[in-house]
C-alpha cells in the first residue's frame, strides 16, 4: 500500500519542512520501503509568503475509471487554503481538477468520502475551519457543511463490497484483465475525525465483468475468499466464510 503524507509548511522554513507528498511502495524487493515523489503533486502560490495547511487528505476515484484520485482538504491559515483534487492519468501523473470540478471551498477541513445515494460514484462530505484566519476574514463566515454530489456520467461501471462483522483491517483486492485494485477497511484515517464509509468502492472503467474477487480477512486464520466472474454495477454484502449477496 502506497500513501500520501499531508504536511503544515511555511514559506519560511524552507527546507527545514516537509512539502506534502506521495510515498510509493517499493515493495518486498526493496524490504517495502517508501520512495519519497515531492514531485508528483504540483503546487503554485499566489505570493512569496505562503502557508500550505494540508491537513485532511483521501483517496477517491472520482470517475470510476479505476485509477485513484487524491483529494487534498486544506484549512487554518489566512492564504489560497481550499480544498483540491488531483486526477490521476493514464500514464500515473497527477493533474490539477480543482478548477475544472469548481471546488472554491475555502479552509476545507475534516473530509468524509461515501456514497450516499447508492448510485456507484463517491461523493464528498467536508467541513471548514476559521483557525488563524484574521478577523477580517472570520467576520460574517459561518462555520459550514458541504456535500459534494458527484454526477460525473460517462458509463463506467463499479463495484461496491460491504464486508459485515470485525472487518477493519480486512483488504480486498479485485481484477478486471490485467488490472489489479486493492482496498483496505479502516476505522478512522488522518486528523480530527476522518472517517470514511467502510464500504470499498472500485471503479471499473468499461469492463463488463470483475474477473476475481478476493478478501482477506484480519483473523487468526487469516482466512482468504475467493470469488470469480463478479457481474458490476450492484452492491454486495459478505461475512467471513459466506457468500457474496448482492443487496438493493
């Protein structure tokens, strides 16, 4: 498993302070140890003296096509501190989608990603935070809740998999071709609260059918399962050692 590091850093520190960053899993050759890509996110800002809060992050896959996404939530301080998406590409390179998705939501904080109208795309809960903005920019600002409805349309299909019983822990792993995703069940990610839907979520891009399915539990057994020619687009249901129901 790969991960992001979000990092507070100051114009003034310079090197003294971690930008935030992807780290990628080198895996069993290289003893798993992380490669560090400051790279792979590109940041601009509008002055000098800037601040980076990027305080909240997740992983969405916000068309389905997939490859994961990364949505960065940041908050408490006074400059260009939004919430950000960057899309991953065919080729693995991030691009910059806040624009084109509209986000201007200003001190994001304390993301939740679900799907909560059960149409198979991820939609997104966030928060906002006043924390060292100035007075100025305190007044008149309301403390706010924001649900982002993904409508993206563009035929790609999904999968949904809600493991029942002691599940935190348990990773799933799915194949369509030659195409591998893994997803781990966590409790509660990050800082503040992050807490997501325990479901796992994939997108599948234009395949028609999910090759195999494969779960493995947290227990002592360390019971896997393993499920083949999975039709997409519905919602299923599994408890250890049971069988795959798909649910309305």
């Amino acid at each position: 498993m790969d991960c992001f590091l979000g990092e507070i850093t100051h114009w003034w520190a310079g090197s003294s302070s971690d930008l935030s960053m992807l780290l990628v899993n080198q895996g069993a050759r290289e003893k798993f140890a992380f490669d560090r890509n400051p790279n792979m996110i590109t940041r601009t800002h509008a002055t000098p003296r800037w601040n980076q809060g990027d305080i909240h992050a997740g992983w969405i896959d916000v068309e389905n096509d997939g490859r994961l996404d990364l949505l960065v939530a940041s908050s408490d301080y006074p400059d260009d501190q939004i919430l950000r998406l960057y899309h991953q590409n065919s080729e693995g390179a991030f691009d910059d989608w806040t624009a084109r998705l509209g986000f201007r939501w200003a001190n994001a904080s304390q993301i939740s990603l679900g799907d909560f109208n059960r149409d198979g795309k991820t939609d997104l809960l966030v928060t906002t935070s006043n924390m060292r903005l100035t007075k100025e920019q305190r007044k008149g600002r309301d403390l706010s809740v924001g649900l982002f409805q993904n409508r993206i349309s563009n035929g790609n299909n999904f999968l949904t998999l809600q493991l029942q019983g002691q599940a935190i822990g348990a990773r799933v792993s799915i194949w369509t071709g030659n195409h591998r995703q893994t997803r781990e069940v966590y409790g509660g990610l990050g800082h503040a609260g992050h807490r997501d839907q325990t479901s796992c979520r994939f997108g599948l891009g234009k395949s028609k059918t999910v090759d195999k399915v494969e779960v493995r539990w947290p227990d002592q057994k360390a019971t896997v399962q393993v499920f083949e020619n999975i039709n997409p687009n519905h919602f299923y249901t599994l408890e250890r050692g049971g069988a795959l129901q798909k649910t309305p």
